[in-house]
C-alpha cells in the first residue's frame, strides 16, 4: 500500500512531480542521500539536481564589496590607533622645531619685519621693547620656531590625521588623501602667507598710527606684539581651510551645493561677522580685506563640491570654456599691472598693497 501511493499519491516531500511541481533542490542532498524515488526521476530527465554550490543569500549582496577594504576595528584599538598617531604628530613637531630653533635669530627677524617697516614708515623709532627678563628667551627661542614649526610639519599633521580616518573610509574614498593633505597644508599655509604680507602690515600700521597726530609714541612689547602676530598667523591660516570643510561636508552628504548657494546670503553674514572678530584693526578697510578672500574661499569650496556632484552622477564640467574664461581673467589682471609698472612708474613689493609708486 505503501508503495502504491509512492507511485500513484502524493509524492514525497521535496520530490518532484512529473506534472512540474515546484522543486526544492536542496532536499536531494539533505543529510547526504537522495530521498525514495528521486534517482528515477533524476535519469528520466524530469528534474535536474543543481550543479554547484547554494546561491548567495540577499543579506551578504552590495555591500561586502564595499565592507572589503574597511578595517574592522575595537574601541581599544582605535584608542590605540589614535594614540600612535597622535605621537607621531609630536615627533613631526618636534623635528620641525629643532630645525627652526638652529635659524631662531632669522626668525624673529621675520617675526618682527612687520612692526619694524610700520615703525619706519610712521617716524618713529623702529625697536621693540623688551619688559621682562625672560620676555626674549620665551620668545625669540620658543614660541616663534614653535609657530613656524606648525606650519612646516602641516603636512606631516595633516597625513597623520588622514591615516587615522582612513580605516573607517572605502577604498574607493581613500583616493581623496593625497588631494586632502596637498590642499588643506597649503591652504593653511597660503593663510599665513596672506596674513603675514598683506592683512598684519596694513592693520599693524593702522593700530600704531592711530595716536601719530596728537603726540602719542607707540612702545611695542615684544610680549604683546607676538600675541597678536599669532592669533592673525594662525586664525587666518585655519579659516582658509574652508573649502576643505566645505568639501568634505559635501562628500558625507552634510550639505549640498545648491544648499550652500540657496543660503550664501546667511553665509557671507557669518563671514563678516567671524572677520571682524578675527581682524585686528576695527577700520572698514581691514575688514573687507578679510571678508573678501573668505567669501572667495566660500565659494570654492562650493565649486569643488559641485565637481563632486558631477562625478557622482557620471557628469562632466566642462572645462575647456572655464579654463579659457580663468586664463583671459589672468591675462587682463597681468595687463593692468603691466600698464602699471612699465607706464605709470609703479613696482612690485612683496607686501600691502603690492604696486607702489
């Protein structure tokens, strides 16, 4: 009887009907044998067992290509992981300082060019002053290679942070390191440099001929001079890193361009604001001259999110139009100097406000 209905009846569980069932494959091989019946089936052609192994489940699909490369790791370690990098920051530093520390008389010489040629320029006695007996050794032999030394191991700083991220990143976001460390070290650099040559000198010469008419002499501590010198140096230098944060805002999806550009108007109302907090002098001048070059980086950083964007979405800009644009924008600002200096009689100095007569 039991037989009969093994022909006849039901079939099976897992077993194929001659009809064309629905089959589940796998039931062939549970527990390594075929069930009753099956091998017939088999040989008549009806059902073919599969050939390979099991396919892949949904759950494990896109994103394991991806998860490759990142670098599964503890709290501890990451802990660990900071710590090394963080060392490695300060062996950086302290190598750049060592160095600076050998030309540390050069230094303060170019520290302190500054408030020499405003001194100069104003009439008065070009020397700074010195208070108390440590004021020059603090100075002269450890705050200024200190700050220079923040400036040439930038790099080395910035590649150390880089490496601590880059763990947790895909490897298709890790091609971004070389453009973050080259960009942002010399953003931060160009910073200084525009702090140094143009916003300090014009606005030291501002603060030091505010009391020129009415008979007040300027006594420049060295202390109080140096203070100054490095909340410019340094405050300018971090907010030229602002297409860098733009950018990345943009690469985590944070913000978008259109999002940025919708709100500029909010976004030159901080600039302002932050420029007049950073800005040394409370003249106009002073502050466009600070708000300007930020908004410009503002919209840089717009700019290279909006390439992102693009390569997201397999666009191109075109960069033959934009590239003949920038090059006759150059060309027309080099004419104008050149007008300047071959016919009007004026030269170019490597400070504020660069073309004098």
């Amino acid at each position: 009887m039991a037989a009969d209905e093994q022909k006849g009846g039901t079939p099976p569980e897992g077993e194929v009907t001659p009809q064309g069932g629905t089959p589940n494959p796998y039931n062939y091989y549970a527990g390594g044998a075929s069930p009753a019946g099956s091998t017939a089936l088999v040989s008549s052609g009806s059902a073919t067992p599969p050939s390979g192994p099991p396919p892949t489940p949904p759950d494990g699909g896109d994103n394991d290509g991806e998860d490759d490369g990142m670098l599964r790791m503890s709290f501890m370690d990451h802990l660990e992981e900071l710590r090394s990098r963080i060392i490695r920051s300060l062996l950086g530093l302290a190598v750049a300082f060592v160095l600076c520390v050998l030309f540390a008389n050069q230094l303060w010489q170019i520290v302190s060019a500054p408030a020499i040629a405003a001194l100069k320029s104003l009439k008065f006695t070009p020397t700074l002053v010195q208070i108390s007996p440590m004021d020059t050794f603090s100075i002269v032999w450890v705050k200024a290679p200190l700050l220079a030394s923040i400036f040439i191991a930038s790099p080395w700083i910035l590649y150390q942070v880089w490496a601590f991220i880059a763990p947790g990143l895909y490897k298709r976001e890790r091609r971004w390191a070389t453009p973050f460390i080259l960009f942002s070290a010399g953003l931060f650099i160009t910073g200084g440099l525009f702090g140094y040559f143009v916003a300090f000198r014009y606005g030291l010469e501002f603060l030091l001929g505010i009391g020129h008419d009415i008979a007040i002499t300027p006594m420049v501590s060295i202390t109080e001079y140096f203070d100054l010198f490095v909340n410019v140096m340094l405050g300018i230098g971090i907010v030229f890193e602002l297409p860098v944060l733009i950018f990345f805002l943009t690469l985590l999806h944070v913000v978008s361009p259109s999002f940025l550009l919708r709100h500029s108007r909010y976004a030159i109302l901080i600039i302002t604001i932050v420029a007049a907090i950073i800005t040394p002098t409370p003249d106009v001048f002073n502050l466009m001259l600070f708000t300007i070059p930020m908004c410009l980086l503002y919209f840089m950083g717009i700019f290279a999110g909006y390439l992102l964007v693009l390569k997201r979405e397999n666009r191109r800009f075109p960069w033959k139009p934009f590239l003949i644009t920038l090059a006759c924008l150059i060309a027309f600002i080099g004419g104008l100097v050149a007008i300047m200096v071959f016919r009007f009689g004026y030269r170019i100095v490597i400070h504020w406000p660069f073309l004098i007569k």
